[in-house]
C-alpha cells in the first residue's frame, strides 16, 4: 500500500487539514490527484451569490 498526506491550507492560523490516505501499490499519479481534488473540495465551504448595492 502507498501512504499520500494530503493537506490544504487557506493561510490563515488553525485553518488547516491534512489526512493520510491508502492507496494501491498500483494507483496511478493521476488516479491520486483526482483523489486529492475529490477530497480538497470536501474540505472547504464556499460559494458565491449575486448582490444589490
């Protein structure tokens, strides 16, 4: 098995994380990217909405 930290950080103190996640020897590099983009966006909250001034 491949042992990948993933981490994500939004710069500010205590905003933070980090997982250690299990791979099949045979996962490929792309295969753990989109593992990690799958996962960075389960991380975060956000979104946008249009406004009146």
């Amino acid at each position: 098995m491949r042992k990948i930290k993933f981490t994500i950080s939004l710069g500010l103190v205590g905003c933070s994380r980090e997982d250690v996640i299990e791979f099949e020897d045979d996962t490929t590099d792309e295969e753990i990217q989109q593992a990690y983009t799958d996962w960075m966006y389960e991380q975060i909250d956000g979104g946008w909405k249009e406004v009146e001034e």
